[in-house]
C-alpha cells in the first residue's frame, strides 16, 4: 500500500516532491542509500550529520509508506533490516546529483569529490544510469 501524502491538496507538483522530501533528513536517508551504498539502520547512524534515532525511524517509515524505499530482513542476519531504494526512489537520483553539482559550485566548503564531480560533468546520464543500477543490484 502506498499512503497518499497527507499535506498535498493543490496537485502543485512542486509542493508533491516537498510532501514526500520536504525535510532534509528524508532527502539525506535516500543520498546514503543511493550514493554510500547504506542499508541498515545502524549505517544510517553514522552519517555526518547525526541523526536523532527517532527522528531516523519516523522518516524510514514515511519514505516506506510512500514507495521510495523498502525494507526486507536481512538473509544472513534475521535480525537486521535492510531498507533499499524502490525504481521510485532511485528515479530521484537526477535530483540528487544535480544538487551536488549546485553545492559544489556555490559551498567552499562542499567535500565532493573532485574526481566525482568530473565524472559528473563528462557523463551526467551515465553516472545516473551507473548509481540506479547498482541500486537495482542490491534487490
């Protein structure tokens, strides 16, 4: 079941993109799964910016209600949970990127890459295609 973004009314689909990752946290979760490869909770943990435990839970299990991730057991560890990128959610890499390429222009602090950045510049589709289907190999 896919849950209907509870604040979207005006069908504005600026204002649909903001219900569903109108908070930075929801937007960092989907980074680190598309771009550092994290799927547990405890990766997502060790992110730079130090996400409050409930706050980490409240938006995993939004981004699932909204089919932008899933989450599955893990075969070698029951316990564990392993939460992935639906094609709807890998379908925001175009976004992310494109807001890396801004930080990097505009943040004198950004850690980008330089490597990364310039494998963006020669192959923005390719290194898009490159990021889904690794998402795509994780099922």
């Amino acid at each position: 079941m896919v849950k209907k973004n509870k604040a979207r009314c005006t069908g504005c689909p600026i204002s649909y993109a903001l219900d569903t990752f109108g908070d930075r946290w929801s937007l960092l979760i989907v980074r680190d799964i598309l771009i550092k490869g994290y799927q547990t909770y405890s990766e997502f943990q060790l992110s730079d910016e130090k996400i409050a435990t409930n706050i980490l839970r409240d938006r995993l299990r939004e981004l699932e209600e909204f089919g932008i991730i899933t989450k599955s057991k893990d075969p070698t560890n029951g316990r564990r949970v392993l939460y992935k990128l639906t094609p709807k959610g890998a379908d925001i890499a175009p976004l992310i990127i494109e807001m890396v390429r801004w930080s990097a222009k505009y943040d004198p602090d950004t850690l980008a890459k330089e490597s990364t950045l310039k494998k963006i510049e020669n192959d923005k589709e390719g290194f898009i295609n490159d990021l889904k289907a690794r998402v795509k190999q994780d099922k």
